[in-house]
C-alpha cells in the first residue's frame, strides 16, 4: 500500500495517565500540530481516460478501457471479489443446479431515469451481451433466459456447470432505451456537455456516497498511452494489464489484481519420451514456482498448484497436489533417461514477452539441474503461434484467460488451446473433469487426478496492476479483475490549499 507524505503534518502523543489506587485505566491525549497558513482540501472531481475510437455502448465496446468503464455506469446482476465469490447488485441470490441457476431480483433498484430495473430488461440484456464482443465468450454456455414472476429469473445452460453463475456480471440496461447510449442503474450516469464525455454520481443509487462525484472522461488514441497521461494529470487511473510482458517502472501508487490469466507450460505428449507421465510430473516438480513469480515477473504474478486460480475462494485450504511424497525426480525420470539423452527438449517462448523470455531461463536452468536437458527457441511471435498449431515442439509457453467459471475445457484434448495434448495424457483427467462439472464427483477429485497425469504444467497466474495518481487515496478494499473500481467510493484526492 502507498505512502503519502502530506505538507500538514500531524504530531501524536499519547500520554498514559496513571489512575489512583482505587482503579482506573490509561488515558489518551492527542496533540495535533498543522503547519501554519496550508489547508488540506478534498478535491470531488477527476479524470478517467477513455478511447475514443471505440463505443460507450456497453454491447458495442471493445477496448479493453472501455470495457472497464462500463462497471460505472451500469449494474451486473453479480459482481466478483478478488476471491471470486458472487456479490449481488441487481441480484439479490441465487440457487443454481447442474444446469439452471435461479435468480431473485433485490427490490427498488431504478435506472438512473428513476424507472424500475424489471425482469424484462433482463431478459433483454442477456440476448445483448449474448451476441456481444465484451461479453459473448463468458456466456457461451448459457442457452436462455426466461421470467418466473417479477422477481425471478431461470436461466439455462447448455452444459453442466456449478460455477456458471460466476458469469452473470454483463451490464443491465434499460430496455428500449437508446442503444448507443442505454440508461443504466450503475454508480455513475453518463452525459456529454460541449463534446466532453463526463461520469456524474446517479441519483437513484442508493447507499453510494463517494468523495469523488463527478469524472471527466479524456481521450485518448489507445491504451499504451495512458501511463503517460497518468504522469501529467490526464487521468486519475490506469488499470495495465501487462500483456506485453515488457519489464517498467512505474512512479507511481499501485496495486496487484490477480486475474484469470492461466500460464502454463505446455507439453507436447506426441513425442516419445514426453508421453511418460512420470517424467510429466517431474518437469512439474523440478520448476521453482515462486522465483517464476519474484524473478520473471517481479512480483505481479501468483504460483499456482493446480490448473484452477490460487485465489479462487472454493480452493481455500487445498492441499499442493503437485508435491512428490512418495517419489523423487530421479526416480520419475529413470526410464526416460535415453531418450532425454538423445536430444534436449525444446523449449518455445515469444520472443517479445520479457517475462516469458526469462521464465523460459529460469525453467531451463531448474530442468538441466535435474538431469532434464532443455533447449530455448525465442521466436517471433508470429513463428511461435504457427509452431505451436503444427506441434512442432516439445515444450512451450503458453497463456490463456479462463472466463470467470474457471472452465477449461480449451485446454484438454479438442478445445482450442490443446496443443500437445493427446488422448493418453488426459484420459482419467478429462473423464475426472467431466464428472466435476456433472456433479459427480468433488473438484479436489479432479484436481487429484490432473496431478497425477498433467496433460499441461500449471505455473502461474498473471496480474495486472492498478495504477493511481499520487494524490489519491484508494483505500484499503481490494478490487478485481472483473471491476478495477470495485472500491471507487473509497477514493479520495487530496491537495495543500494554501490559507494565508
């Protein structure tokens, strides 16, 4: 957390007052020193940056800044913490079954014309964000929606799913209203004034008092620039989410989010000597996670033991399943030893990721360390995509961002992002998955079993980083990657007024 040194400076002395024989206790005196003729002021306006090649419409943006500032101005049904555990908004609960989640809508919550939220804009705001650019690939698995009375909704999935209502945070809008720019019941309305964009406190919200009331939106060309304008007052905010893996200082106050970013070692389980699970487990074994984390990516980064994210509330307590407790990594390569002495095994990275470009080092260096001799092919980003699709490779590097039920059916053998996965390496851990999302058996049960076979090598989680003006207070609440101003009510900018 920042630390702010302020032109007043405030003194504190505690004194302990001793009481008498009779009893007592100690007494606090405070002694407040302010530096004559300088006032602290809080200011109740900001700028936020916004792109302006691209929509304010929440089923038209596709930037991701845009995406962000949509959460201001309008409700979900759910928000998620950094936990991903479910908040209401519009939503008051829900109970959901394999493949229905039943929804309860909260009463009195308003659009910011003062015309009630109803089910009907709800229904009309699934089929939005069902065929949207921001929203469609979370609601993918979701076939319909449909009103039980005023207050409840049904929704369908096509598949099994217990963790599906995770997804139920696209925007509401008022049906009928303009689609360029619908109403919302969010925390801020939107209006223009003189071909500026600006973001005032709704009216209608109830139980939302911040200090900062109103934010003028500044274009901007693109993202890559908003750092820069942060520097000079252009905005109060910038949420990086890294993804160029370019290594930066920033002079600035920050916070870590951890996102859904899964990066994981990829394994081509095609070649011979790769098909072995036990020599699986130890490449699994051999990779020091937490000097990834420290080292690779300084810090904006979380280990992960299992293929799900290590913030996810429903693995709190779990055990490291990837340990070796009855076996050593000696042992689990024995039989592989030939073929690992006839060529290294060819490691793939994008040659213009930084952190994956030294991640690859530093798992070259835990593999050779063990017996595991390994090659690095930095190559363009290009070559490495077309690599990686034709199987040419032992070993990669690869990213993907899960949606928010923590699917990943893209990465086991068939979906998208299976490169190297074969039907042998996954067999029991595939079968496993799809009992977990049938209700059939419990997830530690999966993730036993994935450990057992790992058809990909989890490593870590990426985060981005919030960034803040100095001059503003965030308060101690932490955000999430599904809405960086989260905590917005708790922001507070500050400057010396001079008085006299």
């Amino acid at each position: 957390m920042k630390k702010k040194i302020f032109s007043i400076i405030i003194l504190t002395l505690v004194l302990s007052l001793l009481a008498s024989c009779a009893g007592g206790g100690e007494v606090p005196v405070t002694v407040t020193a302010v530096n004559p003729g300088q006032t602290a002021v809080t200011e109740d306006s900001a700028r936020l940056a916004f792109e302006g090649g691209d929509s304010l419409s929440p089923f038209k943006v596709k930037s991701d800044t845009n995406i962000r500032l949509m959460t201001l101005i309008y409700d979900p049904l759910f928000t998620l913490d950094s936990a991903y555990n479910l908040k209401g908004v519009i939503a008051q609960d829900c109970a959901a079954d394999l493949r229905a989640i039943n929804v309860t809508l909260k009463t009195g919550i308003n659009f910011s014309d003062g015309s009630p939220v109803t089910t009907q804009d709800i229904i009309y705001s699934f089929n939005e964000a069902k065929e949207s650019f921001a929203y469609s690939s979370r609601l993918a698995n979701f076939e319909s929606i449909v009103a039980a009375n005023d207050v409840n909704l049904v929704v369908t999935l096509k598949e099994s799913d217990p963790y599906a209502a995770n997804c139920l945070t696209f925007p509401i809008v008022k049906k009928g209203s303009n689609i360029d720019r619908p109403l919302g019941s969010g925390r801020y309305v939107l209006s223009e004034e003189s071909g500026k964009y600006y973001l005032t406190v709704n009216p209608q919200k109830t139980g939302f008092s911040p200090s900062i009331t109103k934010f003028e939106l500044n274009e901007i060309k693109n993202a890559a620039v908003i750092n820069d304008s942060l520097q000079i007052g252009g905005t109060c905010f910038n949420f990086d989410d890294l993804a160029d893996g370019a290594y930066q200082r920033v002079t600035a106050a920050t916070q870590d989010i951890i996102m859904n970013n899964f990066v994981y070692l990829g394994v081509n389980s095609g070649k011979e000597v790769l098909a072995n699970a036990d020599l699986r487990r130890a490449i699994s074994a051999a990779i020091n996670r937490e000097e990834i984390v420290t080292t690779a990516y300084q810090g904006h980064a979380k280990a992960a033991q299992s293929p799900f994210n290590p913030n996810w509330f429903v693995l709190s307590g779990a055990q490291n399943t990837l340990l070796l407790e009855n076996s050593s990594i000696e042992e689990l390569i024995a039989e592989s030893k030939e073929g690992l002495a006839a060529e290294p095994l060819r490691l793939l990275v994008n040659s213009e990721n930084g952190y994956k470009y030294e991640m690859a080092k530093l798992i070259k260096s835990d593999l050779d360390s063990v017996g595991i001799p390994v090659t690095i092919e930095a190559l363009a980003p290009e070559d490495f995509v077309t690599n990686v699709r034709k199987g040419d490779f032992e070993l990669y590097i690869g990213e993907i961002h899960l949606t928010d039920n923590m699917n990943l059916s893209e990465l086991f053998y068939g979906g998208n992002c299976s490169y190297g996965v074969t039907p042998a390496a996954q067999e029991l851990s595939a079968e496993r998955y799809e009992q977990m999302l049938e209700g059939k058996c419990e997830l530690m049960d999966f993730i036993n079993v994935f450990a057992s076979e790992l058809p990909f090598i989890p490593l870590c989680y990426r985060a981005g980083l919030a960034i803040y003006m100095n001059s503003i207070d965030f308060g101690n609440a932490l955000c999430s990657e599904r809405d960086v101003f989260l905590n917005v009510e708790k922001w507070k900018i500050t400057r010396d007024e001079q008085t006299s």
